[in-house]
C-alpha cells in the first residue's frame, strides 16, 4: 500500500512538473520609436479641404478635386528615412510617410519632390509590394519607362463667371513629371513633436502659395492643363517651381 | 484501485478504436508570377491548391450552377472570346439582356475591385453574384449547392479541396476564384517589347519574337505612348495594360448609365467606369462598357474625333475638347498593329483553362 501511495504521489508531482507553465523571457528588445511626416494643407490663412471652394488670386472660384506627389531619397547624409513616399490627400489624408526611425537622427533632412532619375525608370513590378513605387501602388501615378512617374498631380475644377451659378465647368490637370521636373528638398531645423506615442513632423502645403508665390503666378482661367509633353515645357516648369514654394518643410 | 486500472483500461481500448478520421492533404500550386509583373496578392484564407484550382475549373464551366442547367460562368466568359461575350449584352436564361458588356476575365489577380461599376472588392464576393442575379444564372446558391451535392464527382472534389463534406457557397466561390487567378496573360508579343525597354534578359526564343516585332508595330507603341499621339498611356500602361481606377472616357455628352456613381451616390462619379485591361483586346469585341463599338477601328475613331465633353470627363484625355486626338488613316493604322502585338495566343488557347469536361 505504502509502495502505492508513493508511485501514486510521484506520478501525480511528474504530471503537475511537466504541465508548469514555462516562465516567459523578456527579451531584452531596444525601444523603437514611430515617426511619422504629415502634411497639412492650407489655403492662405484658411484651412484646406478638397471640393471647398476657393478664390485665385485673379477672382475665380476653384475647386481642388485631387492632391497627389511623390516625395523620394529622403535622408540626414547617410542615414536614410525613406526611399520613396507618396502623399495622397483623398485617399490617405494628410499623411506623407510613418516608418520605424530615430528622430534625433533627422533633425535635418534633404530629398526629392518627385523619383530621382535612378528610382524613374527602373522597372515599376520590381519594387517591393510595400513600396509606394511598386505598379501596383503606383497605379495612375507611373506613365512609361521612358517619363517614368508624375510626380505629383494636382486637379481642380475652375468657375470664371461670377453670377452666382457654381458652374465649375474649367477642368484643370497639373500632372508633372519626367527628370527635368525634379525638386529638391531640404530642412536643417526639423520640429519632431511628441504625439500619441509617435514623433510628428508636420510639413505644410500651401495652395495659395501655388497659385501665387510672389515671384510667379498661374491664372488658371488660361493655364490649366499639362501632361508634362513637349509644347508645355514652359507650364510644366512653372507648375513645378510653383509647387516647390507652396511644400514646406517644417 | 482496482477500479481505476479497469477505467484506464477501458480509455485505452476506446482510444485504440476509434475510426481515423479521412483527411486530404491540399497540394500547394505553384502559380508562376511573370518576371516583369508586379507581386500577386493572393487572400490567405484562400491559397491556391492544385484541388482548389481543380474544383473551379469544374465550376467555372458547371451549368447547373444556373436555375435551368443551361449556363456556366463560361456561357458569358467563353475563352474564345478573351473570357468576355461577343454578344454587346449576355443573355440569361429567362431571356432577359443584361445593360452591361461581360468583362473579360484576364490577370484578375491583379484587380482590386470587380464589375464595370467596381462594387464588388474581392474576386471571392463578385463571383457571388451572376448565379443569384435575376437577369443571369437566376438559381439560388442553396439550389445550386444542392445540385452539385447530388453528384458523387463534387462531392470528392469539394471534399479534396476543402476537407469538408458540408460545402456551401462560400467553398464554391473560393474555388472559383483560385481558377480564375491562374487566367494569367503574359506572353504577347507585347510583353517581350515591354520586357526589353526595362531590360529584362529574354530568353532565345523571346529574341526571336523580339526580332519579329515591325517597324510599323514599334510606331504604334511610340503613338499609342506619345502624350501628342494617341496618348492612351494614361490609362493603359505597364504589364496589366490598365489602371486600377474609374474614367468618364468620353462616350456620352448626357450619359444614361451613371455607371460608379450607382454605387458611390458621389455625382463626380458620374458615368465613370473601371478602365479595362488592352490585352487580347482583338478577342474581346465589342467594346466599352455597353458594347457600343463593334470593332477597334470604332474604338480608336472615338478617341480620335468623337469625345464628348461632360463634367466628369477624365481630365488625361488632354485634347477632349477638341473632340479627340485627331489621328490620321496612317496614325490609325499604325496604332491598329501595336494594339494587336497585344494578342496572347498561349493565353487564349491554353488548354489548362478549358471546358475539363
């Protein structure tokens, strides 16, 4: 009997042993920080929202129907933040990239309004399913091999008689691209604030500014439309430059 | 003590007797993505087996998936037709015509939505759709499932590619779509003129093709991609040949069929529809969303002259307001022999997509 309670009592310690819950390592893991770049959009002094109704600066009402650019090679020298960022204002808001990163590592920043030469013609299946340079993401913003990616898209719609009826019957289409159209970016004094857990560097873009920047300006009732070809060298750059004041970094 | 040891006994003569469950192991298929293609994303609760893609195929061309037994997903997508309806409109089995052309079904895999309207987001849900329509197969899935479960031939099949001998509609339309993931179209004498502007080694055989391609097909590849051209590269463009969106491309100044605005309620929406894929377009007449256009020499003379402008025209159709951009016969014609370079014979007559029965 005695031998039996024994076997019984080890039997029973073997099986509460091995069903013991094993206690889990911490892993000895170094924190990562989320940043994040946001674009806010303003029109003047105003806020900006697509399908709002505007006034250009010649007295027309417009309506933006559509932001959409490509930022790439975003770096601090040698430290890379992004090799490729796409802001879409209708579809994702005011977000222009979040990744993984150490903020105080880009407290400076320079880079690209638009896909630098080498990412432009490379073979838009390619890039990896994430990449916002991938076909797939691309989608309307790559045109070819040859002119590669639009840079970036503005699209609006333009009423030119003020009586009253929101006709908005102008269509106007910036889409710009190919090498020539590239701009670069650059900051030396970037603000990374603390919010939700994740460092924001808001960038602002103007659309005023783009329509006017006090060197240049686009009356939209007669320039309204280019694809980037050839006969609209001249829109195209000034689009571009345009374009270029009314993005700041912050 | 005693006891115990009985009970223990028993437990084990239980367990040594119980049945073994039947269990079919899936075979993963090896779907070979084309190397100038960007990466398919394939749901993964629905991966494709050799069983699953099987099953589909039989369903795909299953005729008592209609409540009559006399049409198949096939009976409008027929393969000789690009997998589209050389009909303007499909004809269900009450008689009745739909008011939209059948799509043709091409590197769906590569869709991310479904319908010339796009109210479907998945392949999974749009294949859902035709058996219940009224106007189509009009047969309930329940009557359907009922069907093939009466056939000792589904039974084995569903239960291979799914593990289950209680298959619904949900099984079907998974099977359903695995097939039609395999319909990849990339072996045109465009892929390989695409493939050497982006470098891509080509293999002999892809040389020769390359060797093939005319002066006159080359020109009409520089039209059809030239902004003071055709400029169709807006909207065709890259190895699908299309972009995922919706266009207004210009068929109606005072459009009847609101088309995505149907189901967005948005009036910017207003007659724009899923811009479709180029290739095998010589198969897949008639064209556009309704069927209007018969033949491709129809097709290029609305884009030269005969745009309508409206509020929601697509604004990369640069010379709309113009009517068009004004190709003449030489232009035309040029452009007629790149569209063709966009045929995919293996495609059309693979016999791995055929009627299994």
């Amino acid at each position: 009997m005695t031998v039996k309670i024994k076997f019984l009592f080890v039997f029973s310690l073997l099986i509460v042993l091995s069903c013991k819950k094993k206690k889990e390592q911490t892993p000895n893991v170094a924190t990562v920080e989320t940043i994040r770049i946001e674009v806010s959009p303003k029109f003047g002094t105003s806020a900006f929202h697509l399908d709002s109704v505007y006034q250009t600066p010649e007295g027309y009402d417009v309506k933006f129907t559509d932001i959409i650019f490509y930022v790439t090679s975003l770096k601090n020298g040698n430290s890379v933040l992004s090799n490729a960022a796409l802001f879409n204002l209708r579809s994702t808001g005011n977000l222009l990239l979040e990744t993984n990163a150490n903020h105080a590592s880009f407290n400076q920043l320079q880079g690209f309004l638009g896909v630098e030469s080498t990412l432009n013609h490379a073979d838009p299946s390619a890039f990896p399913t994430n990449s916002p340079l991938n076909i797939m993401n691309a989608n309307t913003m790559h045109w070819g091999w040859n002119p590669g990616y639009i840079f970036f898209k503005i699209e609006a719609k333009l009423d030119t008689i003020n009586d009253g009826n929101p006709l908005f019957d102008h269509q106007i289409a910036f889409h710009v691209g190919t090498d020539n159209a590239i701009q670069s970016l650059s900051s030396s004094n970037l603000t990374w604030n603390l919010t939700g857990g994740k460092y924001v560097n808001t960038w602002t873009l103007d659309m005023l500014t783009f329509l006017n920047d006090g060197v240049q300006s686009i009356d939209l009732k007669t320039e309204n439309f280019t694809h980037s070809g050839t006969g609209s060298e001249v829109l195209t750059q000034k689009v571009s430059d345009l374009f270029k004041s009314a993005v700041q970094m912050n | 003590m005693k006891y115990l040891l009985v009970i223990f006994v028993f437990i084990l003569l239980f367990l040594g007797c119980r049945k073994d469950k039947v269990f079919f192991e899936t075979t993963p298929y090896a779907l070979e993505i084309p190397s100038h293609f960007p990466q398919m994303q394939i749901p993964t609760e629905n991966q494709l087996t050799e069983e699953g893609v099987l099953l589909g195929r039989f369903l795909f061309y299953e005729k008592r998936l209609s409540g009559d037994n006399s049409q198949s997903c096939a009976s409008c997508h027929s393969p000789l037709a690009a997998f589209s309806d050389p009909n303007q409109y499909s004809t269900g089995i009450d008689g009745i015509q739909g008011d939209r052309n059948s799509m043709a079904l091409i590197n769906l895999g590569w869709q991310t939505f479904f319908f010339w309207d796009g109210r479907e987001k998945t392949l999974e849900e749009q294949i859902l759709q035709p058996v219940i329509n009224p106007i189509e197969m009009h047969e309930s899935w329940k009557n359907a499932i009922n069907k093939l479960k009466a056939d000792e031939k589904y039974r084995n099949l569903f239960f291979r590619a799914f593990n289950t001998q209680d298959f619904d509609s949900t099984h079907a339309s998974k099977a359903i779509a695995q097939f039609l993931r395999t319909l990849v179209s990339a072996t045109s004498k465009y892929d390989i003129m695409y493939k050497s502007i982006y470098g891509f080694t080509l293999t002999p055989q892809e040389n020769t093709i390359l060797a093939s391609v005319t002066p006159d097909e080359w020109a009409g590849y520089d039209l059809f991609k030239s902004l003071n051209g055709a400029d169709c590269f807006h909207c065709h463009n890259g190895p699908l040949m299309q972009i995922n969106t919706f266009s207004n491309n210009g068929l109606d100044a005072n459009p009847l069929d609101f088309g995505r605005e149907l189901v967005t309620n948005n009036p910017n929406d207003r007659a724009k529809f899923k811009v479709p894929t180029l290739r095998n377009i010589e198969f897949s007449a008639p064209y556009m969303h309704d069927g209007r256009f018969a033949t491709l020499e129809e097709v290029i003379n609305h884009y030269s002259s005969g745009i309508q402008m409206s509020a929601t025209i697509d604004p990369n159709i640069e010379y709309a307001s113009q009517g068009g951009v004004q190709l003449d016969a030489t232009q035309k014609s040029l452009l007629m022999k790149f569209l063709l370079t966009l045929t995919d014979h293996e495609f059309i007559n693979n016999p791995k997509f055929q009627d299994p029965n």
